[in-house]
C-alpha cells in the first residue's frame, strides 16, 4: 500500500507558514493580502515544479490539474490558504498541501488515475477580512454571484475585486464539473484528541441557527432600588443562558448551543443592567431537532421575560440546514482508514467547511485528523506530524478508490 | 407654622438648571468645568443677594452663612452642584437650594437663629470627571487629605487642583465644627413614590461592598466543541449573576446586590467564552449582615467553579460600613413631616451621599423626597414641585428644631 511522503508534506506545511508568520507560532495571511499572495505564490509555483496545469478563477480560486487517462470530470482535493487575523498553521493549509502531497506521491510513483485530479485553494474561506466567509467555493457552487463577492469591502473600504486584482489573482472561466471532492482538515475540536483517535470519518456538517437577542429592562441605581422593584435585564439574560445549556444537553444528535458575546448597558457597576444585547449559536446534525431546538429557544425567553418582567426579542439571523456527506465517498474514507490500520471513528463537523458549499454540486467527504486541545483559529493552534501523514495517505487510499487506477 | 416658597425653590431650581442644560431637559455640570463654575457663580451671587456671608475652602467647598445670636457651631445644610455626564436637574442642586430657599424664608420672617445656618456645596460629589466622589466632603471630614484631591486626574490628564484655579474657586482655610448637617435629596429610588409617600425620613446608609470578578474557562469553537467538554465562563458567570440575586433575596435589611458590568472575551457569537470580567456590588444596613453576603458569595463562586470547570476569583475592592444618622436628627425629620401633615415613611439610603461623610463629624439626617420612576443619573430625571417644596418644609422645621430660635 502506496503512503505519501511525511516529511515532504510536513516541510510543505512549515514552508508555507513562514509567510505571515506571528510570533506565537501562528499566521496572520488574511484574504487578498500580500500574505496570501505570497501564500498563493508559493503554491503556484509547487504546483507547477509538480507538472500540473495551474488556473484560476473570476474570484481567486486557484486550481491545481493533474490529467487522467479518461476525459472524465476531476476528483478534487482541497482547501483554503487564507487564515483568520490570529490564525495557526493548518487550518486550510493542511487540506491544500495535502492534496499536493497526494500529486506529488502519483507522480513520484509514476500513477496515472482514470479520473483527472484537482487540487483547489479556495479564496476566503474565513471570512475575516470580506464577508461573508466560504466565498470562492460559495460563488463556485452558485451559492453566491461573482459580483455580489466582487462588492463586498474590508473595514478599510477596499473591495474584495480590486483586492483580488492588486494580488494579481482576477481570473475568469465558469464552474466546471468535479466528479467528488475531498477535503482533509485538522477537527478543530477536541474529540479525536480526547477519545485517542487518528482519522475521524466526517459524515457531515452541522445545521446551524444564529439568533441575535436583546433582553429589555430597566436601568436603575443599584443602592436605591429594592430587589423586588427591579427589571434587571443580565438577570433575564443569564437565565437565558443556562437554558440555552439546558436545550444543548437535551436535544440528540450532537447539538450544541452556545452565548458567545454578551453586551450590557450601561455596563457601569452600580447601576441595575437596563439591556443586554447577546448571540445564540445553535447545530445540530437533524434539521427537525435543530427546529425543536429554536422552539424551545423562543418559549425559554418567552416564560423568562414574563418571569424577570423584561422583554426578550428573539431574532434568527441564519439557518444553515444540516450537510449529508455522500456516504459511497464517507465509506471510502473509512475503508482508507481501515486498510491503513488507523484508529477512526465517524465524526459530524461542527464548524462550515468549503466542503460544505461542494456538496451541493458534487459527491464529498471530509477526512479530520486531530489537533492540540482541539483548538484552532488561535496562534498555538498545532498538529502533530504522523496525524498529518495518516490523514494524508487515508486521502491518498479514497482518491485512488475515486478517480480508479 | 411657616412654609418655605414653593414657586421660588422651583424657579430657582429651573434658573439653575439652564446652566449646561441637555437636549432631554438634564444638565451636563461636570466637576470644576466652566459650566461648574456659572452653577457656582450663579449660587454665590443668590447667597450675598440674601446676605450670606460666603467663602470657599482649599477644595472649593462653598459654605454660604448667616449668622445665630449665639457663638455655637452652625446648622449646615446643604449637597452639591456638580452633575453626572447625563444628569438631572434635582440631584444635589435639590439639596443648595432647599438651603437656600430656608435661609430666604427665614429672612423675609425675620427669624433669627440661636445656632448659626450654612448652606455648604459640596465639590466633586459625583466622582464624574474626577475620582473619587463626594471628595468635597470627605476632605472636610478628614477622609481624604487636601494633597491627594488637588493631584487626581480627569481624563484629559488636567488635575483637580489645576481646574480648581482655573476656574477660581480655590480658597483656604481648615474645616470647622458643625453643629448639625441635613442633607434634602431627591430619593434616586422608587420606593415613596411606589408607596405614594412624600417625605422620606432617611435613618442611614446602607454598607457597600463592591467585588471585582474573573471567571476563567477555555475559548473554543462553537461548533466542534461538544457540550460535555467545554469549560465555558460565561455559563459561570451566569450562574453567578443568578447566585448573588438570590443571596440579595435571602438576607434582611435591606440587602441589594447588582451585577451591573460584565465584559465577555473574546465576545463573538461562535466562540465559547474563555473569560468573563465581571463585578458584584452588594449593600445592607448591617455591616454583620453584609459580611454574611460576601461569605455566601465566595462559597457560591467556589461551588460554580467546581461544577462548571472554570476557576472564580473575587476580589473585594471597596468596603464602606453602614452609616447610621444621628437619632435626635432622624426624629426631628419625621417629626416635622409629621406636623406638616405630610405622608411619611423610614428609608434607608441605598446611594451614598455627602452626609454619609457628615455623619463621621457631626448629628447628621437627610430627607428624601420622590422622584418620577426612581430614575436619576439620566438627563429625564425628575421630581414634582409640590413634592420638593414639602422636603423643603421639613427641612425648615428640622433646621429651626435644631438650631434654635
């Protein structure tokens, strides 16, 4: 059984996290920067001292090609070499630099697969600098138009389109077909590490509901105003945010509900909070669950409101229905990882990936290999070298299995 | 029984108020600002206007007098000029001019005194521009040393001495004996006007102790992390929020207890928490009683942090012991509310006040009158003539009870 080649993709990881190195340890190449350019650059040019054809897109999308031996659409690989503005060394850049690894081991092995392969960097996957995120692979897979990304701007007023040209990425062609695409990414979770496991066998993604609540109450002095005459709206506002724990835990299919941001006027310590401004953040793996999720969400703040005598409006700002990977290519994946005599476990992302947008035009899979304390979009995010491999040649074994030999 | 000027006190009040009067009907009078110094100039020329004999000392403290037939220490009267950012028309200004309209009353009755009356303005009660508050009366009361107030900074970097001079209000001279101090003032709670009460007989001040809070748990993904291995702070902090509103529930006295500020990091909708800052102010007319709070705090955090896997610090920050007024004064209040046929009830102020600092050096009481929904530090203060003419009623009788004729 052919294994890609450690080293060299570890190399190509570290090599490419020299550009917009921090001190931390981390990199900070945001969408359309020179960063990125470099970053591109960098890949452009392995990409081409590997024989493949290089091209990119109306926003930046940069494809990799590899022919086959029939006329066939490709097997993609891919990811993103964009970071967020404290971001680490491989979330994105491992699902690029191990698609390049997987040419780079056929070529060196001098085989040819049926099915022409593509390696895909996605433009601005995190969002960080234009919104929103997932842009090349949403405007690829027609979720979104090229204009409508053209027009989106940073917070220094420059478009996303003249971005692109500046970095000298403007290209032009339609969508082409892809026979199945294949992403590798670190969990960005703390399951694989926790549970000791090499290769998790992605299913899908997470359905997805954001609200933005406001909780209303009464700003009052907080010396002169007796308990009992108050409308202390942190109050409402924390009991929402045990309840949204309370839905998490009991609703199944891996849900999670999270507050993330919380913001109290006036914010000043003796005075009673008047409003507090908050997120919900609710996935689930059923879209029904993640209804019945909302609908407990509402009649919580409802029976809150009523109890703290606050008002408590709820407002859905996204929903992203639940993502269903291609179980023949989910299958593959795990026989990959089987073959290889890897530790897996099936596995539900939690987070949006490009492959998420590729889903809807092409037959997916995700492979995740574990990272330190789960953590990522942080400058200590890390990953060790043999998780890497493995995940690596496990996207090897189902790309072979793909486009056939 | 003689009655102070109604239509006078409130024109006064009004006159006074167009002196860094807001949009909403508040007035911005910053300490030592130019808008300070018209509030003073204005109150200084009403004060020799009716005869007073007026000086100011090293921290700009004005005491306006009118002399007793007897060489004893004065009746004082009196509260401060100074206003919040956003404030109203009735906080403090209530309390000079109540003084004076007494002192204006008494002149046109001819009544002379046994004990001499003064009418004290307090500088920088509000602790606004400059820190700390009532810093006027904790120098006359031997709080705080002259030195420390003159070298305090506003934001700009100017000190408190220099803004002092600049706008010609630094006098000298040492504090002297009083004989008495009472102190009128828009209640700043809801509690009279809940209970359809005009006078407020104030018995003390409630003990403060004020915590800051930092809840400690882990940034991660909202969406890979799953629940059960989160450490998530702002579920802590929420739980805390709830713990000190019931500890406020479970202790007599008066207990209050607020969480008014709360800063979430790094507070985006689809990260867990890993910090909340957080504080607690808690307020009861037994300093045993407010220990017993602070105890059930700490174990309350302990617990949260044991069941919630995040670390709790809390760190007290400031103590004031309860403040308990002078009985013969307290009786000679409710008294007067009594004769004048007023509704009256006890009350404890829950704010602290420049008599809470009076009462360190001499018989001290306040009177309390309504104000519309509790509401004060806001530009829609307010109070209703009729009312703030009958705790001027009170004040005169009290003042006349004590200082003799």
């Amino acid at each position: 059984m052919i294994r890609t080649d450690a080293q060299r993709l570890w190399g190509s990881l570290m090599d490419l996290a020299t550009i917009g190195a921090t001190p931390k340890g981390g990199v900070r190449r945001l969408a359309l920067t020179e960063a990125d350019r470099q970053g591109r650059d960098l890949f452009v040019r392995w990409a081409r001292e590997a024989g493949l054809a290089v091209r990119w897109d109306a926003v930046g999308n940069i494809f990799a090609r590899r022919e086959g031996t029939q006329a066939v659409p490709p097997v993609m690989m891919g990811s993103h070499l964009d970071s967020q503005p404290s971001g680490g060394k491989f979330d994105g850049a491992y699902g690029v630099m191990a698609g390049l690894e997987v040419l780079r081991t056929l070529n060196e092995r001098r085989i040819a697969t049926r099915a022409p392969l593509e390696v895909a960097s996605w433009t601005n996957e995190e969002g960080s600098r234009f919104a929103p995120g997932m842009a090349g692979s949403g405007v690829f897979t027609g979720v979104h138009r090229v204009e409508e990304i053209h027009e989106s701007k940073d917070p220094e007023g420059v478009t996303f389109g003249e971005a692109l040209k500046a970095i000298g990425y403007a290209g032009a062609g339609r969508p082409h077909p892809v026979g199945a695409y294949f992403e590798a990414h670190i969990e960005q979770g703390p399951v694989l590490e926790d549970t000791r496991t090499t290769i998790g066998v992605v299913q899908g993604a997470l359905g997805q509901r954001w609200f933005d609540i406001v909780v209303t109450g009464q700003d009052a002095h907080a010396g002169p105003t007796p308990m009992e005459l108050r409308k202390d709206a942190l109050i409402g506002a924390s009991r929402l945010v045990l309840e949204v724990n309370r839905i998490a835990r009991e609703y199944p299919d891996y849900a999670r509900a999270t507050v993330g941001f919380m913001q109290v006027r006036p914010n000043s310590r003796n005075v009673v909070p008047g409003e507090v401004r908050t997120t919900v953040d609710m996935r689930n793996a059923s879209d029904k669950t993640l209804l019945l999720m909302r609908q407990d969400l509402e009649k919580s703040a409802d029976a809150i409101a009523a109890e703290c005598r606050v008002a408590i409006e709820v407002r859905e700002i996204v929903h992203f229905p639940p993502c269903e990977f291609a179980p023949a290519l989910v299958d593959a994946v795990r026989r990959a990882a089987k073959s290889l005599g890897l530790s897996h476990r099936d596995i539900v992302s939690g987070a949006g990936h490009d492959a998420v947008y590729l889903a809807r035009v092409a037959p997916t899979a995700m492979v995740f290999v574990p990272c330190e304390g789960g953590i990522s979009h942080n400058e200590i995010e890390n990953a060790r070298p043999e998780d890497l491999a493995a995940g690596c040649d496990v996207l090897l074994q189902a790309v072979l299995e793909s486009a056939g030999i």
